[in-house]
C-alpha cells in the first residue's frame, strides 16, 4: 500500500464527506483529492524523477497538507520543515536534503526571499497562496496548478520508494535525515491503528 493509498481510502469510500476542517471551511475529499492531483501532474509534467525531494514550509493549512499529498502521489518524498523553526535551521535542511521542490505560504515571503539565493539545489519555487510580486522566481500554485488535469495519475510504486526525509533531532551534531519508505510509513499508520 502506498503512502497516498491512505488518502484515497477515504476519497473512494466517501468522496464527498469532509477530509479536513480548517476554521470554518470544511474541505471534502473530493476537492483535497483533485487538487492533490493537479499538484502530483504538475510536478510529473517537469519531468521530475521518482523520488525528488520537495518540501512545504507552511504553519498548519489544508493547502499545504495538499502539496504533501500531491508530493506522495506522484512518488516524490516529502522533506518536513518546522514552520516555527529558526530560518537557518530550515535552510540547513532544506540544503543538506537535496531540496529541489518547495512550496510556501506568503508570510514567509521575507525569509523565502532572503534564503533563496543560498538554495541553488531548489528548482520550483510554489507560493500556496496566492502571487508574492517581491519574488519573481516563484508561481502561484494556483497558476501553476490550474492546467493541469484533477485525474489521478498512473504512477509506478516500489514499497521501497522514499517518500519522506525526516531530520533528526541534531543532538549529537547537525540533522540527519533518516529515509522513509512506503513500507516503513505504512507500518507506522498500522501501529498508530492498532494503539488506538
């Protein structure tokens, strides 16, 4: 089972129930899951390999939740970025991390712009709400997005894929990034199942 077969558990058996609610806005499955697939056929129309690391710096938002999943459906690997974590904590993440895909929410446009020129590995820069006139080299996701098809796409998947880079707590040194696959990500959702 991959990743976003989790996700599409749901979109099937109730593709009109709501999947998240954020304030007052409910957002149903049906609407997370097609714009998870315009964000995965984007980022397969670059012609983006298996594997290409990208991350979303956001607070909590069902957006940015959506990029994530557009990440996993098109078998890309999610680098998590604390949104509250010191800039250059991030920056050493994002680097180190071979980031090549990062999605973000306007407020952090200051340290987006700042950061930018010390990011050479990041080829896609995706602002998840709305044009930020300040930085030219990133596209609104509703732009980039709006051509492209809400269908699912057909994507090959190993269970031994990585699709999630998660830093280590830097104790001992700089992060580390431990390598989640499919199938490790799966045993943990069947742990977390099982506990509750």
């Amino acid at each position: 089972m991959a990743i976003i077969d989790f996700f599409d558990r749901g979109w099937r058996g109730n593709p009109q129930g709501v999947a998240y609610i954020q304030d007052d806005r409910q957002y149903t499955f049906q609407e997370v899951g097609e714009l998870s697939c315009r964000i995965a056929n984007g980022l397969l129309a670059l012609g983006l390999p298996k594997e290409t690391k990208g991350a979303v710096w956001a607070a909590n938002d069902v957006t940015a939740w959506a990029c994530t999943l557009g990440l996993w459906r098109a078998n890309m690997c999610w680098i998590p970025v604390g949104a509250r974590n010191p800039a250059e904590e991030n920056h050493y993440v994002l680097d180190a991390f071979d980031c090549e895909v990062l999605y973000f929410q306007k407020y952090f446009a200051p340290v987006i712009a700042e950061l930018q020129p010390r990011l050479p590995k990041v080829r896609l820069w995706i602002c998840i709400d709305g044009q930020v006139p300040e930085l030219p080299f990133a596209r609104s996701l509703e732009s980039w997005t709006q051509q492209q098809p809400a269908a699912r796409p057909d994507v090959p998947v190993d269970m031994d894929d990585v699709v999630m880079v998660a830093a280590t707590g830097g104790t001992t040194g700089k992060p580390k990034g431990v390598m989640n696959t499919h199938r490790s990500l799966q045993t943990m959702c069947a742990h977390l199942l099982i506990g509750c």
